[in-house]
C-alpha cells in the first residue's frame, strides 16, 4: 500500500505493529522513498503470486513524487491495482486509461482529514477492521466536540489547554504512548497538528509564523530523554496517553535473576507498564511539568474512531483561536515543485 499514515494508524491501533509475523495476509507500507523498503516489498510480491496481491495507491493530487515513483517500482503486469485519487487528476485519469479500480478523494477532505473516506475506510475494510464500527466511534466523537457544555466537550477543552499553554511558552506538544502499537496513531496526529496550525500567514494575510511543534513518543524514549523532560526547559505540554486493557504477561521468575529488581516478582507486564506511566506522571507534577492525560479502555475500532474524530475537531478550533485557517498547507508545495525541478537539473546532467 502507498499511503500516508491515516489507515496505517488504525490498523496498527487495532491489529499491532506485528501483525505481519502472526498473519498469512501481509500489509506492506510504503511511503517515502527507500531502497530497503522497496526491495522488501518487491521481494514479498516476487514470492506471491500476481493475482492474489493488491496494490493499494492513494495521492490526492495525482502526482505527488514519492506515491509516483514508488508505484512505477513495485507495479507489475498482473497485480491488482486500486487507485485513490482526485477525481480528474493524473493518476485517476491514468487508473481509467489503464482500467485500474478506482476510488475518488472527497476534494473538501484533506489527507490529514481524510481517514474517514475512501483513503482510510477502504484499505482499512479489505484488511479487517471493522470501518461501521470506526464511523460509530467518530459519530460519537464528533457528537461529543459540539457539544455546547464545555465540561462535557473534550475538543474544545484541550484546544483551550493548548492554546493557553502555547501563549505561556509551551510550544511543543508531546504526545507520550505506553503503548507501541499506537506510535503510527500519534504520526497521523504530528500530521495533523503540524500542517493544519504552522501557518506563515493568519487569516488576514499577516505574516505571523505560527505553530506548534508536535512530538511522538513511546516508553522506550524514558531512558533517552528523560533528563530532558524533567532538567531541561519547561517549554512542553504533554499528552500521556494510557490503554487499560492490554494483553499482559507473567513475570516468570528466572533462578539469580529474581533479585535484580525485586519489585517486578510476581507482577504481571501490564502492571509494569501501569507504574511505569505513573512514575512518569508523578515526576512530571513534581517538576510542574504540565500533561493531560488520555485512557482508552481498550484499542477497539470505536475507541480509535472516537479519538481521531476528537483529535481533528481540536485542531480545528486551536486554529480558530489561532487565527489561522486549518484546512490548506501552502509551504509544502515549495519542496515538491523543488523536487521535481531537482529532478530535471538531474536528468539534464546526465
């Protein structure tokens, strides 16, 4: 699949950033530009056969250099081929002289918005997931974002949280996972923040250089960066994001091995991991480092849905305290219109 990441963060929400090693049925990514990646791929395709292999390729421009480029790579005679596009873009016009299938991208929707179209909803449905199921959680959501009672609005209120830290100097906002299978999940948000709220002009055309910068991270980044979260500047709102339910193991114990750490003996990994976030969330206060906190109570397609509908409509409103449209990002076609213009000085050399 050539992709962003809207349906790779689901998908790996619900079905884990290993599902590959336990399932018959791959999903293979690509994205950017990568010799490994591509030879994986070609690999995995060269040992299936053509007809049982599906090769998803989503641009809603048509044209955008690395889905292109990845595309002409990969693609062989015989493959199935599903094209999600513009309507009357290049690539939706080249599915219909080539009789690929064809889906259109809403023009209203966004990449970072898109996940509940045609981009997100039909990979997501032919690996499994239960996209009634993710449009009920996003319904629910966006139900619970224009609800007129602020208390009850968790889009409203931490759009107000970031806006007012980012006016007192918290300009990097850290989405923190104990949870790995929702790093593709916290991507999609650095996505969504950084290209709907990092605006050079506001609304009336001033240049203003707006922004929150948004960062991922998972547990494994304590041991790296946790002399930084608590000694260097306070210059970050946190998100500590929590999953209730997940699949535990026994802490066996191993002869010489008990003692190491006596506290984990006869602890479950889940509960590890529980005092692992909470450590992380008491220092934190001790060091009036500001977080919220997120609880999903398990990683089911509604929760997902849920999330991600509330995550857009935050955005949104931090936009319009902000003073900045959401919707557009103009900047981002200076490096591509570069590219292609890289490229010709390329072959021109040459």
């Amino acid at each position: 699949m050539l992709r962003k990441f809207t349906a790779q963060a689901v998908f790996e929400a619900v079905k884990g950033k290993h599902y590959n090693l336990l399932s018959k049925k791959k999903l293979l990514w690509l994205d950017a530009i990568d010799a490994d990646s591509l030879a994986a791929v070609k690999n995995a395709m060269q040992n299936t056969l053509a007809a049982k292999t599906l090769l998803i390729v989503i641009s809603k421009s048509g044209n955008t250099t690395e889905t292109i480029a990845n595309f002409q790579t990969v693609y062989k005679k015989g493959v199935n081929v599903v094209v999600i596009s513009s309507s009357g873009s290049p690539l939706h016009n080249l599915a219909i002289s080539s009789t690929f299938k064809h889906l259109e991208i809403p023009y209203a929707a966004g990449g970072r918005y898109s996940v509940f179209s045609n981009v997100g909803l039909f990979p997501l449905a032919v690996m499994g997931i239960d996209v009634e199921k993710l449009a009920k959680g996003a319904k629910r959501g966006a139900l619970a974002s224009l609800s007129l009672n602020w208390k009850q609005n968790p889009a409203l209120v931490m759009a107000t949280l970031l806006y007012l830290h980012h006016k007192n100097g918290k300009h990097l906002h850290e989405h923190f996972f104990f949870a790995n299978n929702l790093e593709s999940l916290g991507k999609w948000y650095r996505q969504l923040l950084g290209e709907s709220i990092g605006k050079e002009l506001n609304l009336q055309g001033k240049t203003v250089h707006e922004g929150i910068t948004p960062i991922v991270a998972t547990a494994v980044d304590l041991h790296s960066q946790a002399q930084l979260y608590f000694g260097g500047k306070n210059n970050r709102l946190y998100s500590v994001v929590e999953v209730e339910k997940q699949k535990g193991f026994a802490i066996s114990l191993v002869k010489k091995a008990a003692d190491i750490v006596p506290e984990i003996r006869g602890k479950q990994t889940v509960e590890v991991v529980s005092a692992i976030a909470s450590g992380f969330k008491k220092i934190l206060a001790v060091y009036k480092r500001p977080f919220v906190e997120i609880k999903f109570s398990e990683l089911s397609e509604e929760e997902i849905g849920e999330y991600m509908q509330v995550q857009m409509v935050t955005v949104i409103l931090l936009a319009h305290l902000l003073n900045v449209t959401p919707f557009d990002q103009p900047n981002v076609e200076d490096y591509k219109k570069e590219t292609k213009r890289q490229l010709i000085l390329v072959s021109k050399h040459y």
